[in-house]
C-alpha cells in the first residue's frame, strides 16, 4: 500500500522541513512503500523564473493598457534597490509593479544560480542583490494576483475570514496561482504515482491555502485516494481545526503531534487490520465533520533506525544555498518547558526527549556519506548543554568531521569548557531566544534567562569561535518601554559578541498560559477576527505598557536604534536564520564579517 507525502508551497527555499523525511524513513522501516516531494521548492522555482514573471507582466501590461514596449523604456532606468520596496529618491517616480516585472524577469534566473554558488556565503552584496531581486519576484507575482506572496508568504486579503472564504479561495483561481499550477504539473504527477494514501504536511501557515487547493483537486480528480494532513500549523490551531467543516477540508483526516505511529497504523485501517477510530492522535472525518480520536502517540525516538531521515527523493541542488544543511530533529520538545508565551511543537502536551548520541552520530555518517554535505541544523525547539556536550564528545570519538547549528536556551550550563568542546565537534553556530533582558519581563515569561549569565554565555561563544543568534520579543503584555530599552542596551553592551540580532513581535499564542490565564498577566482577549487565528487578538489593559497596534512601528525605531551596533540588522541575516544564509556565512567568515555594512550599488 503506497503512500505519497507532499509539503506543499509556500515552505523553506533554503531547506526541506524534515517532517516529511523523517516519516518516509519510518514507513519504509515498517515496510511500507513510501515516496516524497517537497513540493515548495518546486513551485517556488517555477513562480520565481523569468518565464513567469514575463506572464505577469503580459497581464499587469493587458490590465493597465500599456504596450510592452512602452513600459520596457519606463523600466529601463530603474535599477535601484529592492524595487517598490525603497521609496523614490527626490525627482524620481514610483516604479509601477508593471516595470518592476520588467526589471526583474532577466535577473531571477541569474540571481537563483549566484545564490547557489560557493563562495557566495562570503560575498554579502552578491547575497543582498539575490535576495532582493527574489523579493521583487515575489512582489509581482502577488500584484498580478491580487494576494500576498513571497518566497516564504502565501496569504489572500480575507482567506481566513470565514470557512466559506477559505473554501472560496481553495476552489478558486482569481488569487489562487497554485490551482491552475498545481492542475497542469502536479496532478499528472500523483497520478503516476498513484498512491493509495496521500500526506501533506504543513508547517507553515503559508502552507494551509495551498494544502486545501491540493486537497480539493485530487478529491475531484481521485475520489477513493485517501487523503492526510499533519505538521505543526494544524497542530498550533488545533481548537480552530476540530471546527473546520469536511467540505472545506477536503482531507479525510488530520493527524496531530508525532506523525510516525499514526500514519502506520492508518494504512493499517485502510487495509482493514484495525479501525480508523484506533489510530492515535487522528482527527477523522464523520459526514460533514470532524471527529477526534483519542489521545496523541509520541514515538521513541531511538526506535527509528538510522538514518532518522531518508532524503530520497529530495532534490537538494534545487535549494538555494551553497552546500545543502540537513535539517536534523535529534529531539522533540523542550526540556524548559515553561515559557508562557510558547506553544511550539506542542511542548504543552509532550516532554522532552532526544535520540540517543549513538543513534544521533550514526544519522549524520550516513547522511554525510549518501548525500555529500557534512553541514546539520538541529532542527529542533531546544538543546541541553549536558546533551550536547555529550553528543559533542560522540562526534569527536568518532572522528566525524562537520559543522553543525542549534537552537538552545542561555542555560548556565554552557560553559566556556562545554562551549569549547562542541566548537572543537564542529558546532558554528547558536541560536538563543534571550526574549529580554528585564528580568521582571523574565520572571513573567517564565524564560529560564539570567542577563549577566547570557552576557557571559555569549563571550565564551565569541571565545569559543562560536557565531551567535540572539532572539527577542517586543511588547510582551508587562514590558513598558523602560524595560524595553535594558533589552536594546543589552543588545548593544553585548554587540561584540552577538552576531546576528532577531526582533519578534508578541504575539498571544493558542494554548499557551498567556492564551489560557489572560488576567493573570494584564490582557484581554477580543473576538476571534476569523478561523484558524495562531495569534489571538488582545487588549492591553497594563498602565504604560504597549499597544499591539503600535509595535511594527516600535520595532523599526527599535531596528534603527541598533543600527550602529548591528549595520545589517532587519535586512540581510533576519530570513532564515537557522540554516539559509546566516549558517553558511558563520562558517566561512569572521566576526567583522557581519558588522560590515552591505553598501548596494546600482546594478
């Protein structure tokens, strides 16, 4: 019984989600015939390509009645910055979306390849003027069909209103460019396939408009194929989804949290060994609902035999980086735990758990040997130093080269002795969710967060040769903008050991303490304003703390405060920043490096 897996766009340019992966080596594991296609990048390389983009320009020419000709001349002089992104210099005039097709259907092409090639990590211009021109693409893809679109954002004005118009734009081509793609390319490939099961997995919530659209066309062109969905973006609005009738969803189940067990045991049910209502974790559909079934599966991690992840049939030349960084899930869960305002990987319901060092050494000979990169992101909500410690005395016992990233907490357990040790088992990179440096902002988020010893932290990773990330929230629900600013005076007193900077916007998630207990830190929660909501609308009701309006514009006076210490901050290292551009550019460069400022020149 064969099963299909499918991530659909708009995902990762620069990297596969592993879910997808990771599933696929388990079903082979127990026997079961299983292909993958991590369809994002495909799509993103079609819509991202000069023929596309001389379409849209047919159209936007058709829709303003401009000659092609006449607006190639217009275009011809527009060569600065990110196109419609930069405001006109004084005398000029705002480039139309029309010329900004024009401008940017010969460069697409050219850019894709440049940002592939080696040595590119090390060329920050070369990296801008790409990613730039990446955007542009996007931009006028999303003007040509009146949605948001982006190498890493798919939305349409209104798509979550309602389930009536969601279902609209699922079924629907006027703002939905994937429909009439995804009936002239991948059609024909599921029905070469021809599964028996289909999975799609959504990470992303730019994944979810896309999903349906999928869904909807293969329930019409091949009603006995049953059809899955599972991954992260379900999981985070799992009290959203419950609701979510059958005639929208179009699928004829959901999975939440670990997807290895009940995907086996589906294809159990369908060939009729057990019952559909026995498979964990399993939203399935009853009439025109849905139903949920009993509690969720978690895996044992070392159960799945190495390599974790099978990557066959992923195109890893089509990713646009240097060398391909595999995206490693060496646990699941946060060890911390605590944080009120998370919710990610549904670390509420599971605790944390890791593969054993043994395992985890094994998965990265074999991966390094079969597919020829000896770069790992551990892809994962979090690290204890004392594990990676320990899995960085595995990796030097074996005598495995590489060089790795991870996502850990500023736990006082990374020692300049432990930093030391994983630097010398290849760790490049670390990425830290410091969220503040106020420590009452601290104490109310429940974030396991010293700022002397996150200073501290962060020297011993300079020392170390170590690059580091550092994550932060702006306007959580008690931070007032005093506390505020000891997090941007942080950030600058510690600038010499920082290396990239992140500033997030707060957002209150579903699920999480500050969703469940609204009084208890000062907020009130409005309306939901449509279906599917992973971030909750809120009143601020704290004397002279923030308004949730006013923080993008916070944010940029924020991003231009750090300026100085950080040239390139909100621009070049903000995308990605696990395993795209930053971790490259971490292995192959100095400190100075990124505190250089990306001057553009006209090209």
């Amino acid at each position: 019984m064969k099963t299909f897996l499918i991530a659909p766009p708009v995902g990762n340019f620069g990297q596969a989600t592993p879910g997808i992966s990771v599933l696929t080596a388990w079903l082979r594991y127990k026997g079961y015939p299983c292909v993958q296609w991590d369809l994002s990048i495909d799509a993103f390389h079609h819509f991202h390509s000069q023929e596309y983009l001389r379409q849209c320009a047919k159209v936007l020419a058709e829709r303003a009645k401009v000659s092609i000709g006449a607006a190639i001349e217009g275009a011809e002089g527009m060569t600065r910055g990110p196109g419609v992104l930069n405001p006109p210099r004084p005398g000029e005039r705002e480039e139309t979306v029309l010329e900004l097709a024009l401008r940017t259907a010969p460069k697409i092409e050219a850019a894709k390849i440049r940002i592939r090639e080696a040595g590119v990590e090390s060329n920050a211009v070369d990296m801008k003027r790409c990613v730039e021109t990446i955007r542009d693409a996007g931009l006028v893809v999303g003007a040509t069909h009146g949605c948001f679109f982006g190498y890493n954002r798919y939305d349409v004005p209104g798509a979550f209103a309602s389930w009536e118009r969601m279902l609209e734009v699922a079924t629907t081509a006027d703002q939905n460019p994937f429909l009439p793609y995804f009936q002239e390319q991948v059609l024909p490939r599921i029905a070469a396939e021809a599964p028996e099961l289909l999975g799609l997995s959504v990470t992303y919530m730019s994944q979810w408009l896309p999903a349906l659209t999928l869904a909807h066309l293969v329930r019409k062109a091949h009603p006995s194929m049953r059809i899955v969905m599972g991954g992260s973006f379900p999981a985070s609005v799992q009290e959203d989804v419950v609701a979510m009738p059958t005639a929208v969803g179009a699928v004829d189940g959901i999975i939440f949290g670990d997807g290895e067990e009940p995907l086996s045991r589906y294809l159990q049910a369908m060939a009729g060994e057990i019952g559909f209502e026995a498979v964990p974790g399993l939203l399935r559909a009853d009439g025109d609902r849905y139903v949920m079934n009993a509690e969720e599966s978690k895996v044992k991690l070392d159960e799945i035999p190495p390599p974790v992840l099978d990557l066959d049939g992923i195109e890893l030349d089509r990713y646009l980086v240097p060398k391909y960084s595999v995206a490693l899930p060496a646990t699941r869960g946060c060890y911390w735990g605590k944080c009120t305002f998370c919710n990610i990987s549904n670390q509420a319901r599971y605790r944390y758990r890791r593969r054993s060092n043994v395992r985890a050494v094994e998965d990265m000979q074999i991966l390094k040997e079969r597919y020829g990169t000896n770069w790992f992101d551990f892809a994962v909500d979090s690290y204890p130093p004392a594990d990676l410690l320990r899995l960085s005395r595995a990796i030097l016992e074996a005598g495995l080269e590489v060089e790795w990233g991870a996502e850990v907490l500023l736990d006082k357990g990374f020692t300049r002795e432990t930093l030391e040790e994983m630097a010398r088992a290849g760790c490049r990179t670390l990425r830290f969710g410091l969220e503040s440096a106020d420590p009452d902002v601290l104490r109310d988020m429940s974030k396991r967060v010293d700022p002397p010893v996150a200073a501290r932290i962060l020297a011993d990773c300079r020392a170390a040769g170590i690059k580091t990330s550092v994550m932060c929230i702006v306007g959580f629900p008690t931070e007032t903008q005093s506390r505020m600013m000891r997090t941007i005076e942080f950030l600058i007193e510690n600038a010499a050991n920082i290396d990239f900077v992140t500033l997030h916007q707060f957002g209150v998630v579903p699920g999480t303490p500050l969703a469940d207990e609204p009084d208890r830190f000062g907020i009130r929660l409005l309306p939901k304003p449509g279906v599917l909501n992973p971030s909750l609308p809120y009143q601020n009701l704290n004397a002279v703390s923030m308004l949730p309006q006013d923080l993008p514009k916070v944010i940029d006076i924020l991003i231009e405060r750090l300026r100085e210490a950080y040239p390139n901050v909100g621009e070049l290292w903000t995308s990605a920043i696990g395993g795209w551009l930053t971790f490259p550019a971490a292995c192959a460069n100095t400190p100075e490096f990124f505190k250089t400022p990306v001057e553009m020149t006209n090209a």
